[in-house]
C-alpha cells in the first residue's frame, strides 16, 4: 500500500571540501522561473540552506541561480515560517558583513514508522535530518492490534524525548514490505492474514493524528540513502534490505525507480537453482533463513543483538550460512551490473554491523572473479541501522516543505 507518495530530488557526487559542496549545489538546486513556481522555488532554496552548514542570501543566489531579490523575499518567508534563522553576520570582509543563515532543526519533524515480520521501530525526525528519538520492540508477526498498541505506548515518550513540538510534525512515514502478510516465512502464523488489504490509514489514524505516507520497506531505506548517506555521493546505486525477508531499492540519477507496477527491487523472488527447484534468493539471504538454520541447530536467536554475542558456539553456522548467502547472491548482482550499471551495491538493514561486513567482503571478491563489463563495488549502506524507518520518516518533509520532481511538475501546469 503507497499513499501520497512524492517525487523524487536529484543531488550530484560529493567530491571534496566547499567546492565539492557548490559543485552539489549548483547542479542539483537550480530554481525556476516558471509560471507560479513559487512553491518549488522555496523547496529548492530550503534545500540548499539544508545541505550547507551555513549559508547566505549571496551565496544562494549562487548555487541555485535565482536573482537576489528572490532569495531575499525567500528566505524572509522561510524565516517568517520557522524553518530557517539568521546565525550572526560574517566577520573579516569589507564592507557591511552578510548575514549567515542556518535551517532550524525544530522547524519542521517527521514521525517514521517501520512494520517489520520481526519488529516494530518508531523514529522522530528534524529538518536538519537528525534522528531525536527512537524506540524499538522486536516481535515476531505483530498482529495490527498490536503495532497499534505499541504506537499508543511509546509516542509520548518518543516525542517528549526528541523534544518534537507536535505542532511541527508534517507528517508520518509507514515503511513495511509489500505482500506483509502473504509471504511465508518460518514461524508465521495464519493470523498473520489480517495484515492482507489492511487500510492503513484506518488502522493507525487514532494513534498517529498527521498525513500518513506509506511505502516498501526497502524503497524507503534507499530513499533515507538518498537523502541522508550514500546517496549524495553516488548517483545510482541499488539497495540491498537485509531483514526478516529479503528486498532491493533501484536509484538512477539520484531518482527513487519504481517500475511499471511499483514492484522494481524484487530480488528476493530471483530463483536459486543451486538450492533446489522452487528456492528463491530469499530462501537463504534473510535474517529469517539465518535464525531458521541456528534453530536447527540448537541456539535460540530471536533478535540481530543475539548473532554477535559471543555465546553458543554460533559462529561456524554464521559463517556458512554468509558464505551461501554470497553465493545466493552473485546470479542476482550479475544482472543488477549488467543490467543497471550503478555506482556502488549497498546492504543495510538489520544484519549486525560486523556481520554485514564480512558479507561485504565475501561479495566483492565473487564478483572480483567474474568476466564483466564492469562491476560495482559492494559497500555497507550509511543509514544501515533502523534504515526503513529513517526513510519512511523523509518522506513528509518531500511531501511538504523539500523539493521534489512532482511538485516542480505540478508548477509548470
């Protein structure tokens, strides 16, 4: 299920130091004059102000091409409504000192809310893209009453502790897979049915009173890469979710891709002769198929903390199950170079840091070994860690306040 669902902006690589910076700048938030494009205008100078530590109107009108007197009425009204404030004037240059500017990170917030088969994570988020709070739960198949009541528990602490003023949250951001309750994995009980159709927006509007967004799971952790990691380097680049299940998210040119039915990223449907007929990727490369195979073997692990504290003689299955899950791996990150050609292949979610790089590592040297028109380096995502959440959590300030491809659409009508 999507609601609401923005369009995406565009950021250049980063190379090094201020002109790397401006060089991002100047690509990547030209304004527009076009007819009532006012709106996109705002996004984009909000944007700039956001992506430097500290700017001014000069400076703006630099990066952005927009004249002075447009920078100056914008950032009045961007000031006028909170979102960005004076910081004190340059010191050391002729003349009278311009004023430096600075986004507000109590500007604006954003709540993230991430479904899982084996956890819920909520999320606050600022303008500055800082997490303020974070509260987590692990549990197995959530039923919907239960995320409800999760969300019912934990809000207010969540706020008061990310000192979020709810006046100021523009919205929230519900990350989840798709097919959540159809797809089988281990232990998944036949009430997990109820979560088939659900209408979000129904089930959560008591608890969560804002414009809910809801998207994948992993087009939300690559869309956080986007705007918060990874992304503001490489201009494509395709996302591996490791968590219960198995997804990918597909970046061209700095531009979430959904594909024809908004099913682009399936990787974990991709089948895996080499474990019978019938296996797909998923099978093997899941936190799920992990958990499953430690099970077998006598160690109880129901949560990624407990895959890396050192007890239970767990290591050798770990280290055969990375070994399969690289090998399940390479068919599927074969056609992803050969196909799409991106910068970098990122793995987040919820494999252990240590873990994700020893997959990491055994990926590279697979893919090392294979005849190529060029391959891709594997790397660890910036916004690993609680990444669907943090991405569900950006997609209000794209819906409200930053620029997107669909609002500068909307202008030009």
């Amino acid at each position: 299920m999507r609601l609401n669902l923005p369009g995406r902006d565009r950021r250049p690589p980063a190379t090094s130091g201020s002109e790397a910076r401006d060089a991002r700048l100047t690509l990547s938030l030209s304004g527009t004059n076009l007819e009532r494009a006012g709106d996109y205008n705002q996004r984009i100078v909000l944007q700039a102000i956001r992506l430097s530590e500290e700017t001014t109107r000069s400076e703006l009108a630099r990066v952005t091409g927009l004249t002075p007197p447009t920078i100056a009425n914008i950032t009045k009204r961007l000031e006028d409504l909170g979102l960005v404030k004076p910081a004190g004037r340059l010191q050391g240059r002729r003349g009278q000192p311009a004023m430096r500017i600075v986004i507000d990170p109590d500007g604006a917030f954003s709540i993230g809310l991430n479904i899982d088969r084996d956890h819920i994570t909520l999320v606050t988020l600022d303008l500055a893209g800082r997490i303020r709070s974070r509260q987590t739960r692990e549990i197995a198949f959530a039923l919907p009453e239960m995320v409800v009541g999760y969300v019912r528990e934990v809000l207010p602490e969540l706020l008061d502790e990310g000192g979020v003023d709810r006046r100021r949250i523009l919205g929230v951001g519900v990350a989840l897979p798709d097919d959540l309750g159809r797809i089988a994995l281990p232990h998944r009980p036949a009430a997990y049915d109820a979560w088939n159709g659900i209408d979000l927006g129904e089930l959560l509007g008591e608890v969560l009173p804002w414009p809910l967004h809801a998207d994948n799971d992993a087009a939300s952790a690559a869309l956080g890469e986007v705007h918060l990691g990874n992304g503001i380097a490489l201009p494509s680049f395709f996302y591996l979710l490791i968590s219960a299940g198995l997804g990918g998210g597909l970046v061209i040119d700095r531009s979430y891709v959904r594909g024809a039915d908004a099913r682009s990223g399936e990787i974990w449907a991709m089948p895996d002769p080499a474990r019978g007929a019938g296996a797909n990727v998923q099978d093997t490369v899941s936190l799920s198929a992990l958990y499953a195979r430690l099970e077998e073997a006598g160690h109880a692990v129901d949560r990624p903390e407990a895959l890396v504290d050192g007890s239970g003689g767990k290591d050798a299955i770990i280290g055969g199950w990375l070994d399969d899950a690289a090998d399940a791996l390479v068919q599927p990150l074969i056609a992803v170079n050969c196909l799409i050609n991106p910068a970098a292949i990122l793995i987040g979610g919820r494999l252990p840091g240590r873990l994700a790089d020893a997959l990491v590592e055994r990926l590279n040297a697979r893919m090392a070994e294979r005849q190529l028109p060029v391959v891709a380096p594997v790397r660890r995502a910036e916004t690993a860690d609680d990444a669907s959440a943090i991405g569900a959590a950006i997609i209000p300030f794209l819906d409200n306040v930053l620029p997107s491809e669909s609002i500068l659409m909307q202008a030009g009508r």
